[in-house]
C-alpha cells in the first residue's frame, strides 16, 4: 500500500484497534492530549470543530469509560478528515507517541480465513494472506494440533472428510513478530441421501443452498428426539429451530436432541437457516409423541405396547379395557377470515387483532393456518373452497370468522367487505354449506367460531335450510347469543373483540372443546363491559372428548398427505432473502415476511455503500396496480408508520419498510423496481443520483391460490334452497311479524339505519369494567345528537375519532334499556 494512499484514507475507516490506542494515549496525556489536538484541528477551515464540539468531547469524560479523543475523532471523520491530515495534525502536536500508533505494524494480517459449510467429498480452501518487513512464515493448526505440511497461505484439503469439520486457525511469523489469524470453523455435511433434486452443490460461494432437510418421527414419551439440518454456503450458516412456529431457546446447532421426550414436545418442527444477507427454512416436519402404555397381563406379568405384538395371541390375556382411548387428528386445517375494512358499511377494527392473535395460538397447536384479512364475496368463496381441499378423513377442521353478520332461521350468514347495503343472502356465504361439505370430506372434527352478530336480517326473507347429515363431530361456538349482537372494546389502539380477548386464554388448554368454550363463556359472563350483553352459545353434537391439542398421527396413504402439504405450503411460501448490488458499488439488502396469508411485508436495508456516499436509501416502488398501494405508506422508516403494528418486533431495525396487503387480488407475478438514491460528498450541487433493479419475486403467499378468480359454477359455496333439514336447530330467529316496530321522532335518520349499522362505543378499562368518564344516564343519551353521529345513509361518520364501533338493537327504547344500567358512552 503506497503512503499516498495511506495518507488519503478516512480515518473513520481505521481498524478499531489503532483507534482504541491512540485514543488511550490522547486521554492521558494533559498537554499534548485531545484538547490541544481540537485546538489545532479548530484552526483548519476544512474542519471546524467549534467550542460546542469542545464541550460535547469533554462531557464523555463524566461517562463510564468515556473517551473524549474517540468523540474529537469521529467528528473529524464526519467532516472528511484523512490519515493524512491526522498525522501532520499530530506532528505539529508534538505526540511521538500518538504517531506510532498510526505506523503500520512489523505485521499485519489482510486476509481472514472464513468459515464454511460443504459437503463431504468437495473441496475444502480456508485463506490468509498477511505482510511484514520479512519474508512471512505460514502454520496451520486444526483446534491446537497442527496440520501436516501446512507451511502456505492457502490451506487445501481434498477431498474434505467428515473427519476434517471442525475448527482451524493460522499462525503468522516475520522475524520476531507474530500474529494469529481469526478461527474458522469448518462444518462438513454428509448428504449422500439428502440430495434435492435438481440441485448442485459444487460450489460453496454465493447463496446459501439447502442440503440436509429434517425427517419426521414418531417417538414414545423417554425417548430420544433427533432432528438434523444442514446448508453450504460461506460463511457458515446460522441455525435457530422453531416448533409450532416459536423458536426453541439455544436450539442454534444443525442437530436437534431431545432427550426423554415427553407429551409437551410434540409439535410441528422446522428450522430457519441464515447469513448475513438471506435466510431460508427447512421442510416442516411433524414430531408425535406417543404415551408409553403399559398393560396388565395374567399371571400378574407387566408388558409394555412395544411387547404386546412379541407376546403372541394365546399366550396371554391382556387386560385393554381399562386403557383410556388416545384420539389423534390425521392433520389439522384451519381458516380464520378477519374482515374490517367494508366498503358500503361501518369499518371495523378488532378482526385483525383477533386473526394474528388465534393465529400464532393455533400454530402452536400444530394447524395449519391460513390467515386472510378484508375478502369480497368470490374471493371468500374460493378461500373456503381451497379450505375444503386440504380437508380429508380424520382432520380436524377449523372455521374461524370476524366481522359482519347476521342469522336468519338458523342460518348463519358471513358479510364479505364488497356486500351492498343492504345486503341478503345471495351475497354472502352460508356457514352451513360450508358445514355440509366438511361433512362430505369425513372429517374427524368440524369446529366453528363465528364471531359476528346474530341479529335476524330484516332485508332478507330467504329461508336457505341446508340438510345436513348427522355426525357426532360438530361445534359451534357462537360469540353471542341469537338474535344479539357481538361487541368491539373501543380503544385508541389495538385490542381483541370481547369474544377473543378471553378465547386466547383458554384455547391452549389440553381438554375438549366443549370444555374450553364453556370456560370461556364463564369468563365472558364475569366481564362488567358486556355482562348480561353478549354471552358465548355453544352448540355441539361431540360425543368424544376430542381436543384442539390431539396429537397428530398422518394417514396411512402417504401420497394424500403429501398432496394436501403441497397444497398448504402454496399459501405459504415466503420469497427468499436476496441481495443486490448496484453498479456504484453500493449493497442492497432486500427482505421480506408475513404477517397474515394475505399481508406481505418488504423491507430494504443498506448493507454496503462507497466511502465517498454521504447519504443512501433503497426504495420499492412500481407495484402492480392490482394491489392499489398507497405511495405515501411506502418506504417508511418504522413499520407503524406503514401500517405494520402486528409483526413490528419481529423485523429487523434502521431498514424502510412497506406493507403489501390484498395479494389475493394479484392476478400476474410481482414485480417491482428497487431506487437506489444516492449523493456524494465530493459533488457540489449534492444533487441525488438514482439507480434502479427490477425484481420479480413470483407470487408470494396466498397469491398462488388466485383467489380472484370467478366462482366455479359448482362452487360449493352457494346457497342452496332445500327442505328444513331435522338436524337444524328449531330454535330460529323470529320472523318479520315478531320485529320490533321501529319508532319515529327526534331520531328519525337513526331509525332508518339497518341493525347492522347502528353503532356505540364501550371503553375498556385497566380493570376490564366499563365506567369512568362520558354520559351515565338516561337523561344525558336522550340529548344526544345522533343526526350528528350518524349520516343519513346508514354510514357511521364521526370525524376525528378513533373508538371502534359495535353493533346496537334494533330499537332506540330498547337499547337505552338494555346499555344504561352498565355501560357508560363516550361523549360524541
């Protein structure tokens, strides 16, 4: 390296231990230290360091382990200053000592070996390349034995043995100096029948490539859990396990063991694999633990279930009766629909947190989950017909829905966002169908969570009767009671909808369904906001104890299971990682996560730019009209600020951040364009440079599906007329003759307002009571102006406020009644 090139190089590029010395030796000294230097450098016009910068310097002395030169330094770096103004700043300070900090070392290392990941047979080649005033000696060491005939910069091992994986580290020597390189680790596959089709491994630079994919077990409690990974690539991939979607604490190692499993650690276990620029995940694989059974024998012998089959069939008599029966799911399915953003009624808030919230729940109890926010009424039709094709024999099934609805006749009827006002049956989805076509797939549990209102539809006489078979395997668990409403807390921030906010606590609980929602309509019936308002009604016809936490034990046709996996994971595949370099030199980062099925967060990070670029950012831009995104929600600087509040803790910091939602309305690939900005210091007019990429990343998520494709003909999703079916509740919602008469007056523009689109306001309180501050009496909700809240139309229009509405009676006497005597209204 030439002095001129020396003396032209940043300081703020300076190796941080040359930093560390002078900087120590600046501190100590009193006359020739950093104040003095400041004085000097204060005097230069091309970098003023002001009395300000002075005092702020000084200040790091009263800090624990402060360093005021470290301050003084890295504002020159700020302004430009290079080794060579340093060093004639120095010289004129008079500090010999300061200056031989800066000298190059007798010897110096300028090539690191990195570690490396690959697989066994290839070649290995671990570097270091170092320079001194002599000629350099090389030695290699393998941990503290040395490596034969090791004497070259260049360390060559071919082919590579499993034998040689571990960790290596190079000795240097010029003269009387000497300096050890940085350990490398060395991770040595064998994959001999882990080959993925297609696939090469003959190169260990670039991209990581997976190689090793877990396998899946069935283990008994006591035994041995062993699961294993494993990627090439350089550096040396990093490892975190996850089972039912949580990480598992200090699982970061290729291989996974368990040891004496029990009951709890069965799941669903994939592993995420990463470098510093991507990361990709494993195949997930389904773990089944098993309870270890023992039996009692005549002649007072105990075997356990592995003996029954060595015992033979007279040989002796097993006492079974008394064993209790373990039930198993041969998979489990689950589509939870949060819609909130209606175009033709009031909008609503708590269905995204309920669906992230019950998401992340039944993830742990091994469903799988598609997610889905806001669908019109063709795309919730073929959601719940693509629901239907990961269903067959033995499933457990789940529907969970939040948002608009109503009942009519013991019909319950699902409001997609596009419904008109009003709307009737014919555009909106009927539980019972979808009930009809579960029934068909033989499913071995159907459970349905319907988290809207019941209120009977004044707008639709259709009587849609749906004949169903009988089977001992239904659940409904209704968030209200019939013909009753389902309530939002109103809050300035997120909050769950009555009905989640105490199923979240209970849903983990290992007994039978029936039994976790009677606990939750217990503690649903003890909340002060909505005691004697909403009560949770569950109808059932299980005659098993069947659970959302059964193990899971796959079919026997492997083929089948196989297939609906395939079918599950299209809605579920991230795009990968990528990393993009642009002709400036600068490296773009370009990351991305879910945070529901359909809601794709993309996220931009600079990993490196030129010395000489004083500011950089990477944009995304030029998305496809088809997912109408709002420019000014792009590229933000915190996820809040573009509506990502859910997944906010999840994502990496200091990146800009975009949120795609609707990708089930994506009708061709995505492909955007990443805008590199850039300015130089060097440039006068500091006007910004662009360059750009365009990046096709497929469809993500939930966009393979093409859910915005018309409805099949014989979609299973249209209401069918039919016979009332006997397996249908007789209890119905009363007809048109048995409504309340709307009353006239004062509030003339609110009696015109369907049920569903009369709304008020309940506040949570710390103590989970309503009460506080608003009006608390009927003389004071008399006065209020309800032609100012609500607009003619039936809209709720209230600028300026942020509560979230909830769905009232049909009657304004009524609702007086029945709200005065607990809740009290925030003031309009």
């Amino acid at each position: 390296m030439s002095d001129s090139l020396e003396r032209s190089t940043k300081i703020n590029l300076l190796k941080e231990s040359i930093v560390k010395k002078l900087c120590e030796v600046l501190d100590k000294s009193s006359s020739k230290g950093w104040r003095k230097l400041g004085e000097i450098v204060s005097s230069d016009r091309r970098f003023k360091v002001s009395s300000d910068d002075m005092e702020m310097c000084s200040l790091r002395v009263l800090e624990v382990e402060g360093s005021p030169s470290l301050m003084l330094l890295r504002l020159m770096g700020e302004r430009g200053c290079t080794m060579g103004h340093l060093t004639d700043y120095l010289q004129t300070l008079g500090n010999s000592d300061a200056l031989q900090c800066l000298k190059p070392p007798a010897l110096q290392i300028l090539i690191q070996p990195q570690s490396a990941a690959l697989i066994c047979g290839h070649n290995l080649r671990l570097s270091c390349h170092a320079v001194g005033k002599s000629p350099v000696q090389y030695q290699w060491f393998k941990s503290r034995e040395e490596v034969p005939n090791s004497f070259s910069p260049e360390l060559l091992i071919s082919p590579v043995q499993l034998k040689d994986a571990g960790f290596y580290i190079c000795r240097v020597n010029c003269g009387d100096a000497c300096e050890f390189s940085q350990w490398a680790q060395v991770d040595v596959l064998n994959v001999t029948m882990s080959y993925a089709p297609g696939q090469s491994y003959q190169s260990i630079d670039g991209r990581l490539k997976l190689a090793i994919h877990p396998q899946s077990q069935r283990l008994h409690v006591g035994e041995t859990l062993q699961l294993e990974c494993g990627a090439v690539g350089r550096p040396i991939p990093r490892y975190q396990w996850h089972r039912n979607g949580v990480p598992i604490p200090n699982a970061t190692k290729r291989k996974l063991m368990i040891l004496q499993v029990m009951q709890d650690h069965q799941g669903r276990y994939r592993c995420e694999i990463s470098s510093s620029t991507e990361r990709m995940w494993t195949n997930e694989v389904d773990v089944v633990i098993a309870p270890r059974i023992s039996v009692q024998i005549s002649g007072a012998m105990e075997c356990s279930e592995d003996d029954i089959y060595a015992i033979g069939g007279d040989s002796c008599e097993l006492l079974l009766n008394s064993l209790p029966e373990q039930l198993y799911a041969t998979d489990k399915v689950a589509l939870l629909i949060g819609n909130l953003s209606y175009q033709n009624h009031p909008q609503l808030k708590a269905p995204m947190v309920d669906v992230y919230d019950l998401t992340n729940l039944l993830r742990q109890l091994n469903f799988k989950v598609v997610s889905l926010l806001d669908l019109t009424e063709s795309e919730m039709r073929n959601a719940v017909d693509e629901f239907l094709l990961l269903l067959h024999k033995g499933v457990y099934g789940l529907l969970y829905y939040a948002g608009h609805g109503y009942e009519n006749y013991g019909n319950s009827f699902m409001v997609p966002v596009d419904a008109p006002n009003p709307y009737h049956s014919a555009n909106c989805l009927c539980v019972q169908s979808i009930l009809k076509l579960m029934q068909e797939k033989e499913t071995g549990l159907n459970v349905f969570l319907l988290d809207m209102c019941r209120k009977r539809n004044i707008h639709d006489e259709s009587t849609p009767n749906i004949v169903l078979r009988v089977t001992a395997n239904i659940v409904f668990g209704y968030a209200t009671c019939q013909d009753a409403e389902a309530f939002e807390l109103s809050s300035t921030g997120f909050t769950n909808g009555v009905f989640v906010k105490f199923l979240k606590k209970r849903l983990l609980d290992d007994e039978k369904i029936t039994v976790v929602l009677d606990r939750v309509a217990e503690d649903m019936g003890q909340f002060d906001a909505t005691k004697g308002k909403q009560a949770l009604e569950i109808r059932s016809s299980l005659s098993e104890r069947r659970a959302l936490t059964d193990p899971i034990l796959p079919s026997d046709s492997a083929d089948l299971v196989h297939a609906h996996s395939r079918q599950w994971a299209k809605a579920h595949e991230l795009p990968e990682s990528m990393s993009l370099n642009f002709d400036c030199g600068a490296q773009i980062k370009l990351g991305f996560a879910a945070e529901f099925s359909n809601v794709l967060v993309i996220y931009t990070h600079i990993v490196k730019k030129p010395e000489d670029m004083s500011f950089c950012q990477a944009h995304v831009t030029d998305f496809s009209l088809d997912l109408d995104v709002d420019p000014k929600e792009m590229n933000r600087e915190t996820p809040e600020e573009t509506g990502i509040y859910l997944l906010s803790s999840s994502l990496p910091q200091h990146c800009l951040y975009t949120r795609l939602s609707s990708l089930q309305k994506l009708r061709e690939e995505l492909v955007f364009t990443v805008c590199l900005q850039g300015t130089f210091a060097a440039m006068d007019d500091d006007h910004p440079i662009f360059w750009t990429k365009s990046v096709n990343i497929g469809k993500p998520l939930i966009a393979r599906l093409d859910l915005h494709r018309a409805v099949r003909r014989n979609s299973c999703l249209q209401t069918c007329m039919m016979p009332h079916s006997p397996s249908q509740s007789p209890c119905h919602s009363p007809g048109p003759e048995h409504q309340h008469q709307l009353h006239h007056g004062s509030h003339q523009d609110y009696n015109r307002l369907s049920p569903q689109h009369r709304y008020l306001h309940i506040s949570e309180h710390a103590q989970g009571a309503a009460g506080g501050c608003g009006f608390s009496c009927y003389d004071q909700l008399s006065q209020c102006d309800f032609d100012r809240t609500y607009e003619s139309d039936g809209l709720l229009s209230s600028p300026g406020k942020l509560s979230i509405p909830i769905e009232a009676t049909e009657d304004l006497n009524e609702l007086q009644a029945v709200f005065i005597s607990s809740l009290h209204l925030q003031p309009q």
